[in-house]
C-alpha cells in the first residue's frame, strides 16, 4: 500500500481538483495525407483527455468522428472526454479512476513511429510513487493509445490501468448501439443492459474477451480491443498479460450524448470502494503497459 509520504503529490492533486476552470493547453496532430486532411487527434495537457479524434472508415474512406469535446468543457477540470484511469491501492482511495486525470502532462516527442504520427506525454508527477507516460499514435482508419505505469516506490503496489474512452452517440439514447451483437433495446439481455446503463449504473461487460465491436445507430462500427504487458522481457520480447485479466466497463450518464467503454487491466471495484481481486501487483521499478486500438470498419 502507498503511503502518505508524498505530500508535494498529493497537494497538487487537491489543489487540481479544486479548481473550477483549467488550462486547455491542446496539442493537435493531424495526418498529413492530403486525401485524409479530417483526420485528426486533440489531447489536453492538463489531465491528458482526448478531447477530439476522427478517423477513415476503412469500408467506405468516409472520415467519421470517434467524439469529440464540446468547447465550453475544455477548461473544466472534469469534461466529458476520453482520458487514462490508474487507480492504485492506498492512494486516493475515493477517486476509482485515479490520479491520471488530475496531473499535468508535458510533451517528450513528437514525431512518427513507422510513419505513424504519435504524441507522447509524460506526467509530472513530482515526488508521486508512480511514474507513468502516455503515447498517442493516429493511422488512417484508428487510434492506438499506450498508457505506460512505473512502481517508483521500495514496495510491490497494486494498481489497475485502463482507457476511459467517450464515443458520442449523436444523441442522448443508447437504443440501437450494439456490442458484439448484443444490441441495446432488444431482446432481454439487451433491454436489461440499457436500462442498468440508462438509470447511470456503470456495467461490466461480460463478454469482453480483449477485442469489441461497436455497432452505432449512424452506421460507424468500430473496433475496440485492448493487450496489456509487464516490463519484464523473455527471448520474445515483453511478457503480455493475459487478455481475461482486461475487463470492459461500459457507463452512461443520464441524458448525455456520450456512451462510455473502459477497457481496464482489472477494474476498481466500485460496490466495495477497492481494488478488485486479482489487479496487477508491481514490484519496485517495474512497469505495466496497456496498449488500446481503436478502429473504424
């Protein structure tokens, strides 16, 4: 367990959470292929939420937007966007997603990997017990984000990481979405769902197997799978975790024009307020990475 030990940390976390407008520092990258000028990526420093992200379909070529942020929410210090969770034991115990959100983020590089144009982020964390470093990648046709967790403290801690990822529903109802076939409105299974998600009873998805496909009303589908690794390497290269320790929470606020999916590498057990059974446990200087893939069919 974490201890209270880091107090320049957790007074920048308060002081964050205090405030009733943030910066809306944005860094933007857009592909530069002329035929996919639309295409494109926003990400706020502060709290590293992804404000905006429209990608190719990869049937039509069709850009279709992903979500995107209205902009009186980009100073607020909670907005409805996309953004990391790492909730860890003992630190912050009443905040289930973490201090990702709270903490401000400075570029380390830009530029492209294997002609992918990526933004990579690193958290200022101060004397924080964890580091942790985000990289956004945007192709054609998807969006890979890498959430990279470092145990910074002498003791093992147990965390979880995940991807809190805003889809805009092009209106305030759920009726119609579809994942992995089971689509909201029909059938029991699927009115039952809806109606847990509409009452704003975070659900977790059963059927979550590392990989979703997302089916929407407007005719986007899209597909949202997730691999996570620890630090630790073998002749093969980093030792991946095994999909069945990712969940999915799915989540939607009463009358939003956002539905909510969390890919997670254990979730925080929000019934009890802890850690759930079975969440990675970090030993000193080790990190655990969880790569998320989003793309448009």
């Amino acid at each position: 367990m974490v201890s209270p030990e880091n107090a320049s940390f957790a007074a920048t976390l308060a002081e964050h959470r205090q405030q009733t407008e943030v910066p809306s520092e944005i860094i933007v990258r857009a592909l530069g292929t002329p035929a996919l000028t639309s295409s494109r990526v926003a990400v706020r420093l502060r709290g590293g939420y992804v404000t905006e992200c429209a990608v190719a379909s990869q049937r039509t070529g069709k850009v279709v937007s992903l979500f995107e942020t209205q902009e009186e929410q980009l100073t607020m210090p909670e907005p409805a966007a996309s953004h990391t969770t790492c909730a860890v034991e003992g630190l912050d115990a009443d905040d289930e997603e973490g201090f990702a959100r709270w903490v401000d983020y400075r570029p380390v590089t830009n530029g492209k990997t294997a002609h992918v144009p990526i933004i990579a982020l690193q958290a200022d964390v101060g004397d924080g017990p964890f580091g942790l470093r985000k990289i956004v990648g945007l192709q054609d046709s998807g969006l890979t984000t890498t959430s990279i967790l470092c145990n910074r403290t002498a003791e093992p801690q147990k965390a979880a990481l995940g991807e809190h990822y805003c889809f805009d529903l092009h209106g305030n109802s759920l009726q119609g979405v579809a994942i992995n076939g089971l689509r909201m409105g029909r059938h029991r299974s699927g009115r039952a769902l809806q109606a847990r998600l509409e009452d704003g009873a975070p659900s977790f998805f059963a059927g979550y197997q590392g990989s979703a496909l997302l089916d929407f009303p407007d005719g986007r589908h899209v597909v949202l799978s997730a691999v996570a690794s620890t630090g630790v390497q073998n002749k093969n290269g980093r030792i991946q975790i095994p999909d069945s320790r990712i969940g999915m929470m799915l989540w939607h606020q009463p009358d939003s024009s956002k539905f909510c999916l969390e890919p997670t590498l254990r979730h925080y057990d929000t019934e009890h307020r802890r850690m759930a059974t079975g969440s990675v446990v970090l030993p000193p200087d080790h990190v655990v990475a969880l790569t998320t893939i989003i793309n448009a069919k």
